[in-house]
C-alpha cells in the first residue's frame, strides 16, 4: 500500500468520524427530523456529498449515530466478555447492572441524548436498531438470566424477566437528559448505592419468578 493511499484512507475515515460526532451532537439537540443535512455538514466542515459518500443518506447517517449511541452505552464485546467471566450468574448480572448505572451516571454525551429522544418519541429506525444492535445483546442477556431462573430463553416469562430488569436502567439514561420527577434525584445516588439496589430488586424479583415456574401447578406439561 502506497503512502498516498495510505493518507487518503486515514483522511476518509476522520471525515466520517467527524461527521458521526457532529451528526450526534446535532440528532441528540434536536431529534431527526429536525436536524438537516446541510446543519450537519456545517457542523463537520465537509460538503453534502460526503454524508452521502460515508452513510449513504441522512437517514442512513442517523442509523449508524443511534448504532453507535448504543455502543456506547454498552457494547457486545462487553456483555460477551461479562458471560465468559468463571463467576456466577448472578455476579454477571451484577457487572452488567454496573456497567449501565455508570453509562447513565457518567454518558452526558451525545449518545445518551439520541437515545432518550428515541425511547420517548421512537421512530421508524427504532426496528433497524433492534435489528442490528439490540439483538444479539438481549440474547446474551436472555441466557444469564435463564440461568439464574432456570426459565428457558425463549419462554414468555423470562421475556418478562428481561424487560423489568432493563426498563429502571433505561429510565436511568433517559433522566440523564432531562426527564422530570424523581429519577433525576436517584441517577445523582452514590453508584455504588445504586447499584446495589438495582441488583437487589431485580435478583429478588428473578428469584420470585423462578419460584413460580418452578412450582408443580405451573410446572409445563410434558
């Protein structure tokens, strides 16, 4: 590889992170429809034609900041290595509720703002998102849960597990932005403190679960 080649690529990929972070900063102050490509190369100093060169469009722009705000938030590579720990799953459990307190308590950027926008006013990139980031998280998230509760991935109830284990952290991210009331007052806790309620509650509330699915009445038929 040439040292001329070499350069251009290295130039082409700071535009297109330069874009991303302004595009961010822009979609996070005010939302999608109103951030316009034109606002947005302003912001980067590159023409039109780069966005399209590096994403495609503005809605494939916003497609990647919203893939990558989740990144941040956490990552694969993260909840692949927390399930490879030699530890319980409980403990799992514990490192991925840490890893969320701290992104609400500490991801004042962008991403958290893009984020909130989304969870309170979900658009039609929301499916691609789930689609292409959300997934394979959940399901690494399904199968640390199912072995804590016993309950298989795929069953309804665990399903349930899921959402009341992740809906207090999404509140959490989204009070980080603005949100009115009393989630504010418990995002500002010590994180430790936090974190140890996070765990408890929802430890307790598997636990409870488990219980019930467990119980002969409810026990599946053969």
């Amino acid at each position: 590889m040439t040292h001329s080649s070499r350069s251009s690529r290295v130039d082409g990929e700071a535009t297109r992170t330069r874009i991303l972070e302004n595009a961010g900063r822009l979609f996070a102050q005010t939302g999608f429809a109103e951030t316009t490509s034109k606002a947005i190369a302003a912001e980067a100093e590159v023409d039109l034609a780069s966005i399209n060169y590096h994403f495609g469009s503005r809605t494939g722009l916003y497609q990647v900041v919203l893939a990558e705000a989740h990144r941040r938030v956490i990552s694969l590579d993260d909840l692949v290595q927390i399930a490879k720990r030699e530890c319980t799953e409980e403990e799992k459990l514990r490192a991925i509720l840490t890893l969320l307190v701290n992104a609400a308590q500490v991801g004042h950027g962008w991403h958290s703002g893009v984020l909130a926008r989304e969870v309170l006013a979900p658009s039609s990139h929301l499916q691609v998102l789930f689609n292409e980031e959300l997934q394979p998280k959940l399901a690494v998230i399904l199968n640390i849960l199912s072995e804590i509760t016993a309950i298989p991935a795929n069953h309804p109830a665990l399903l349930r597990c899921l959402i009341s284990t992740a809906a207090p952290c999404l509140m959490l991210l989204v009070a980080g932005n603005g949100l009115p009331g009393p989630a504010p007052v418990v995002l500002a806790m010590p994180e430790e403190e936090l974190i140890s309620h996070l765990y408890n509650f929802t430890i307790a509330g598997l636990r409870a679960i488990s219980v019930d699915y467990l119980a002969p009445s409810s026990a599946p038929s053969r």
